[in-house]
C-alpha cells in the first residue's frame, strides 16, 4: 500500500539522518545517553540494572518489620507478665479490705471511747483553770465561795444537814454556823460501783455554776457593779473558756447554794450573787462516739 511504501522509504533515510546527527555532536565526550533500543527493551534493562537494589530495599523492610514485631512481642509478654502479677496481688488485697474497713471503724469507735474518760480526767485541770480565770477577772471585793460543775450543782438540791459541834456548843456558837464551811453534800445512801462502766454514759461539762458575796464601795454605780464586770470580761476575753456567762438568779438556785449564801451573808454584811459559767468548747461531742 501508499502507507507502507511512504514508511519504507522513511524508515530507510533514518539511519542516515542518525549518523548525520551524531556528526554534529561534541566529539570530546565518551558516551551519550542514547539509545536505539526499543523502549520495552530499554525498562526491561533498568529493571535489571535495579533490580539488586530492590532485592536489598525489600530484604532491609522485612528485617525491620520482624525486628519490630519481635520487639513488640517480648515488650508486651513482659508487661502482660508484670499485669498478671498486680492482679494476682489485686486479687489477694481485695479479700482484706472488708477486714480492714471494719479494724478501721473498730479503731475509730474505740478511740472515740477514750475521748469521754480523757475529758474525766482532764477535768481537774479544766476546774483550776477556771478558778484561776475567776480570780484574775474577780474584783477584790468579791469573794467566791461555792463553784461546782452543773451535775454536782443540781444533785445538792436540798439545804444540807446540821452538823453539832459539843466544843462549839459550849462556846455558846449556834450549830447552823458550824456546817456554813462544808461546800460539799454527804449522801447518806450510795450505790455500789457497776462493774462495767460505759463511756455512753459520760456527759461532757457543758459549764460551771459559781455563788459568792460582793460589796461594791461605789453605791451610784450598783451593789451588783462588780459581778457585772466580771461577766463582761470573761465573754469578751479571748482567752477565756467561757462564753455567754451570765448572772445566776435565785429562782435557779438550789436551796444548798441558797443556804450557804444566807449563811455567809448572815456573818458579813454583803450582797449574794450567782454566776452560770457556759464553757466556750464542750470537752467532747457525745453524739460523735455513739456507735452506728
């Protein structure tokens, strides 16, 4: 046909326009990158020109992702090691915590239990440091002379017995004056010590109740001037251990503290008062230590 003549005739002039062009070239260098092969013969040469570092790029993948996995595998058998241990331990831990919950709460209460019978024989302490607070705020004009807790105040309820004296009854002294000393009431009956004592039982002082005699030189400013003042000042003071304390009248008396007020003013010409003396802070909170 036209067309293969045409590429015959084309395909014979080629080699000469080849050579015609490799005379025109810069004869100094070695080589050209030319070629006359076919392009399919030419990628299949790369290929095997590339093909040892292809080989290596390929081997050199493989090692690393079997280092990595091997890496990996003895990394998370040791952790899985580690974490079946804790939870070995775990395990056994979990069988001791309801036991030691429960020392816990025993621990708790039974500590508790002591704060009422610390606070009992802290009392002494707590007894001279108000004595001493009421002797620095008192004025020297008052005297105090019947101070108790709220307990032992409200339990010498009645007037106490007449004690006779025979030597003072033949120095003409009546008897009503020989017990005006006595600051604390006998019982006649007393019941036996229980064998078992519960701290339950123990009721914290809450305050104390005090009862004197006061003279007050000053009439204009009030015969009940100085108690006044010494109240004031032992709310307000900050190193006080009562707070809200507050005159004690008559009509709250018992008729042990009236009886040894009449019996001392009946021997000195002075005014008879009472103090109720609040503690700022309970020795304890008894519903802390009640078992639940």
């Amino acid at each position: 046909t036209v067309t293969y003549q045409t590429d015959v005739e084309v395909a014979v002039l080629l080699p000469v326009a080849y050579g015609l062009a490799l005379q025109g070239v810069d004869r100094k260098r070695t080589s050209y990158p030319l070629s006359l092969a076919p392009p399919d013969v030419r990628t299949m040469a790369i290929r095997r020109q590339n093909y040892p570092l292809l080989a290596a790029s390929s081997f050199i993948v493989t090692l690393l992702l079997i280092s990595g996995l091997i890496v990996n595998y003895v990394t998370l058998s040791l952790k899985e090691t580690s974490l079946r241990e804790e939870l070995r331990e775990l395990t056994q831990c979990e069988d001791f915590i309801p036991r030691i919950e429960r020392i816990r709460r025993d621990l708790k209460y039974f500590n508790a239990m002591f704060v009422p019978f610390v606070a009992r024989a802290n009392r002494n302490h707590a007894f001279v440091e108000s004595m001493y607070q009421l002797g620095e705020t008192q004025s020297q004009h008052d005297w105090l002379v019947y101070l108790a807790d709220a307990d032992v105040y409200n339990s010498n309820s009645d007037r106490p017995e007449e004690v006779e004296d025979e030597e003072a009854a033949e120095d003409g002294a009546p008897p009503a004056k020989q017990s005006m000393f006595a600051m604390i009431k006998k019982k006649e009956e007393v019941e036996p010590p229980s064998e078992h004592f519960l701290a339950t039982v123990v009721n914290p002082w809450k305050g104390l109740k005090a009862s004197g005699l006061t003279y007050n030189p000053d009439i204009g400013k009030g015969v009940m001037h100085n108690v006044e003042t010494t109240l004031e000042e032992l709310n307000t003071n900050a190193d006080s251990i009562f707070a809200g304390a507050d005159a004690l009248a008559r009509d709250n008396t018992t008729e042990f503290d009236i009886d040894i007020r009449d019996r001392w003013a009946s021997r000195f010409a002075m005014q008879d008062f009472g103090m109720d003396l609040p503690f700022k802070q309970l020795e304890f909170d008894p519903e802390k230590f009640k078992k639940k």
